[in-house]
C-alpha cells in the first residue's frame, strides 16, 4: 500500500510511473483490495448527513424561488406562500412553468450530447494533470477553446436560420430549470451506486484512489452530496484518452451553457420580450402585495399565447449598457477561462473535489441557471416593468464596469502566477530559473520566487500576490460579482435583489471554500501549512483577515 508522503505528490512523469506500474499490479490481481483504501476523504464540510440532505433539497428550491420572482415579480421580493408555488408550477404557460417540458429537456440534453462530442473528437493537445494519490497523472485534452468557439458560431447560426428563437430561454427556462435538476440528481445517485457501492468494478480503472467507494452506506447523503469518486472517467477501452466526466461537467456544457443562454436574455431585450405583468407605475417596493398579485397572475396567464410575448424586428434601443456589459464580461470570463484552460487543472475542483450532487448540481443546475437568471434575466425581465428596459443607469454601469476591470484582472494575474509557478516546477524546472510572468513582475518587480518546500513534496509560493494573502486569488471574483450587481442597479426599477442575492451566495461560496481549503491543506501540510500560515498570515484580504 503506498504511503501518504509518496502518494500524493506531485512527481514529474517519469519519477511516478514506477509507483504506477507497481500499484497497478497490485490492483490488476485484485487481492487485498480492501487494503488498499483509506477513508481520507475530507468530512463533515457541509454539515455531515444532516448538512448534505438539507443542502440537496434546499438550493434547488431556492433556485426556483428566484425564478419565481423574476418571471412573475421582475425580481420583486415577494413572501414564497402556496399560491406562489402554484403559479409558478401551474399558472405559467408550458416551458415558463417550472413543469418538465419534452422540447426544453431534448433541446437542452442534446447541447449536453453535443458538447460531450466536442471533447472527444475536436483536435487539442493533451495535458497532464496534477498527481493523484497513487502517483498517477492523468491526460486531459485542451480543445476547449476550439469547442466554445464552434458552440458560439453553431448556436448563432442555429437562429439565424430560424431553426431556434434567439430568445428561446426566456420563454422555456422554467422547464430548464427542472431539467437540470433531474438530471443532476439522475447523475448523483448513479455516481454513488457505480463508483460507491459497486466501487470494485473500478478498482483498476487509471483513476482510481485509496479513498474512491462508500465506506459506511449510513453516509447516504453525504456521500452522494460530496462524492465518492474524484475523477470518473468513461470509455476507458474505447478512447486513446478516456472522458473525463467531471473535468467535462466541471468545463464545457455548464459554463459554455451559462454565456449562451446570457446571450438568448440578451436576444430577448432585443426583440423586446415581456410577459403580461401585473405592476403598475411606481411599483417597486421590497415585499410586493402578493396575495393580491397571485390571482392576478393565474389571470394575466390564462389563454396566452408565449408565442406574442415577443416582437418580430429587433431593436438595439432596449439593450442598455448594463445588459451588454454583463453579456460581455462572463463570456470573456469563459473564453478566458478556455484559453488558459490547463491551469484549471490545478483548482480545487479538480485537484480536491470529488464529484457528487454538488458538482452535478453545482455545474449544470446551479451554474448554468441561476448564473443567468441573476443578472441577465433579471435585466430581461425588465421589459415587463412599467419603467421598460434598464437603458440609462450609465452612472451605476461604470461603476460596475470599473470594478470588473479590477476584479477580473487580479483573477488572472493570481490564478495564473500559481499556475505557472507549479507548472514549471513539476516539469523538473528549478526555482533560480523561474521568471514570473510579466504581470506579476509589472507589480513586484523581476525577483526570484520565494516558497515553502514541503516535506509531502509540494511546493508553496510565498511571493508576488500569493504573498500578500493565502487566497488573494478570491478577491478578483469577489470584487467582480459586486461590479455586474452594481451595474443592474436603476432607480426607476425594482431593487436588484437578484444580483445581490448573487454576489452573497458567491461571498458565502467563496469563504467557505476558503475554509475548506485551509482544513484541507492544513491536514495535509501539517507544520509546513502553520510555517505557511506565519509567512502568509492574511487569509484573503492583506492586513484585514
Ligand atoms: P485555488 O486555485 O487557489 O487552489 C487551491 C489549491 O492550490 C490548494 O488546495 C493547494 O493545493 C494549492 N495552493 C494553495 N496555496 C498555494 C500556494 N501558496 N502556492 C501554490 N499552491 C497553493 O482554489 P480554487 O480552485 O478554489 O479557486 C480558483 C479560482 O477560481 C479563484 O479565483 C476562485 O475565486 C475561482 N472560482 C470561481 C468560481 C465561479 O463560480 N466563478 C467558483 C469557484 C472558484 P495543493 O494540494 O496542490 O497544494
């Protein structure tokens, strides 16, 4: 059984395939199997059992909850009583109505199918990821930027032509939403019976790890929720390069997903989309009357007809600067995030996470459906409002701008710095010869890195921005989600509860992950991690906390 310290490392290549071959005899024969697993999976991150059960029922409904008040309050506040429920499931019409809907669900599985495709067969180099606990490194094909860039041109393409509405989304992103929820929940309980329970029909798969399997079935939620298998990866016999399922969870439907539906909103501000709305002029209280409003929704919807909810010219006069700011900065997120697309391999998500209900969920019905409806269906919804379309907040729109420039700016340089700093040194590079990328360099000047030395093998920066604070890589994210909630910002418009609902999920998102990581890290590291924390005192924010 291979020890912790030789597990886990990050050794070049050549160093770890011994560990491989030997590890993989061992496995092939299929004797002391059971030997080679350890429960050294993180626990209790979210609360144990209790925690996990909880989280699975409660952000779906939230999820909805939003939805709910986009579509039928434009992002009003409202007091989520049974008749709200029941006009959001039966009220709206097929496709608005959070009811599973054949046409979304095919169209939206077959994005899915085809994005799958694009990985397998579009031309990329391939990448070799960080070590796994056996030594072991896995290959990932870099075509992302060739696959988003095909997903914008098709889909673009797709309603030219008229074979799609360009503002399909906002007419069927209720039937989306409970797309994505089926499916994710489809996917989490079949990772936790094939790789849980039957985890011995994996045990010779490349990727699999001491910690893979369920170890105690009373562990339900939690594991289904957290995972219990870190890098699942199918058609092993057939491809030269497996799939990777949760780097493609993880990457290409979900993220690719959220910018194109951004742009159908977008599309939908174009073509002057509203639903029959029940506000008057100067409604835009906190909590809207909503009693009074839920017989007149079940009205307002009777007999109508989606296919007028929309005009059939176009015109850029309803777009205001901030719905094509925001459609802007997330697509330069995503094709940013396509074009250095091998640092990801480095994240927690791919390094740490394992993949259950909180990444199956947490990519496709989180990401790619409460990411758009925060800020772009918010905006889109807007055209239902007695005010109109959100088009002269200019001031509140740079504001937002501004503070995106700054957040998505420090988001590369940091994430980037790490990246290439591990990047070379697992390649057999040596710290003397490490130039720091120039714009670490333009902020600290042209020095030598500094680092830990661990004694597990990994390698901590201490300079450039990963000396100024152990996650200051968070704050360009922090900071940015303000910017895109800033920018909705209008006073002649309902309060915009949406995007700040967002930015607090992601604030809470990103602290807890913090935490998580400083745990993790600190169990691993052990001494180094305390000589790292006094070295890097501040967590996040220099000189604060
Ligand atoms: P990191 O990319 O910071 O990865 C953390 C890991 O990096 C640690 O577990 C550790 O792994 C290694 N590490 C920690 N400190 C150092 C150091 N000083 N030098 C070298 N390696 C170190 O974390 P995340 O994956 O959480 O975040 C990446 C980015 O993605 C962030 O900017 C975050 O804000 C963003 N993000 C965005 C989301 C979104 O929805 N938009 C969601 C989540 C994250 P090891 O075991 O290898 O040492």
């Amino acid at each position: 059984m291979a020890t912790k310290g030789r597990t886990a490392s990050p050794a070049p290549r050549e160093a770890s395939a011994p560990v491989v071959e030997a590890k993989k005899a061992t496995l092939d024969s299929k004797k002391n199997v059971d030997s080679l697993r350890k429960q050294t999976r993180p626990q209790g991150e979210f609360y144990g059992n209790i925690g996990t059960c909880f989280w699975t029922f409660f952000i779906p409904v939230a999820i909805y909850y939003f939805y709910g008040i986009m579509v039928m309050h434009q992002g009003r506040l409202v007091v989520p009583d049974g008749s709200f429920w029941h006009d959001l499931i039966y009220s709206l019409p097929d496709g608005l109505s959070i009811q599973p809907c054949w046409g979304p669900t095919t169209v939206s599985l077959t994005w899915v199918f085809l994005q799958a495709l694009g990985e397998i067969i579009l031309p990329g180099k391939l990448k070799e990821g960080v070590a796994l606990k056996g030594g072991r490194r896995l290959m990932y094909p870099m075509n992302g930027l060739l696959c988003f860039a095909l997903s914008n041109v098709a889909v673009v393409l797709l309603s030219y032509f008229g074979y799609i509405k360009p503002y399909y989304v906002f007419l069927n992103m209720g039937a989306l939403l409970t797309e994505s929820v089926i499916t994710s929940y489809v996917m989490a309980l079949w990772l936790y019976i094939d790789y849980g329970l039957f985890w011995r029909r994996h045990v010779g798969d490349e990727e699999f790890e001491e910690d893979h399997g369920v170890f105690n079935a009373g562990d339900f939620w939690n594991d289904t929720f957290m995972g219990v298998v870190r890098n699942p990866r199918l058609f092993a016999g057939i491809l030269k390069t497996p799939f990777d399922l949760k780097r493609f969870w993880n990457a290409r439907p979900g993220l690719t997903g959220w910018v194109i539906l951004n742009m159908s909103y977008l599309s939908a501000m174009y073509y002057n989309c509203s639903l029959p709305s029940a506000y008057g002029i100067g409604e835009s209280r906190f909590f809207a009357e909503h009693a009074a409003k839920s017989a007149t929704i079940e009205k307002l919807f009777a007999g109508a007809d989606p296919s007028t909810f929309c005009a059939s010219e176009g015109s850029f006069s309803n777009i205001g600067l901030a719905g094509a700011f925001i459609t802007f900065a997330h697509w330069y997120y995503i094709l940013d995030y396509n074009v250095v697309e091998p640092a990801y391999l480095t994240t927690t998500d791919i390094r740490h996470d394992l993949f259950g209900f909180m990444l199956t969920y947490g990519d496709w019905g989180f990401l790619s459906r409460f990411y758009p409806i925060s800020f772009m269906g918010f905006l889109a919804q807007q055209g239902s409002s007695s005010s109109g379309f959100i088009t002269s907040n200019y001031l509140y729109a740079c504001i937002g701008v501004a503070l995106y420039v700054n957040g998505m700016m420090l988001f590369r340089i940091t994430n980037l710095e790490k990246h290439l700093f591990r990047d070379h040194m697992n390649n057999g590079g040596s710290g003397d010869k490490y130039r720091s990328p120039w714009s670490t360099r333009i902020f600290f000047g042209d020095k030598k890195p500094e680092y830990i030395k661990t004694s597990e093998g990994s390698l901590l920066l201490t300079s450039g921005f990963w000396g100024l604070a152990r996650h200051f890589n968070y704050v360009g994210d922090l900071s940015m989600c303000i910017g895109w909630a800033v920018a909705c910002y209008s006073p002649d418009h309902p309060f915009p509860f949406m995007p700040i609902g967002y930015c607090i999920y992601f604030w809470l998102m990103d602290c807890h992950r913090c935490w998580r990581d400083e745990v993790r890290c600190s169990k691993k590291y052990g001494a180094d991690w305390e000589r790292y924390r006094q070295a890097v005192p501040y967590a996040i924010v220099p000189g604060i906390w």
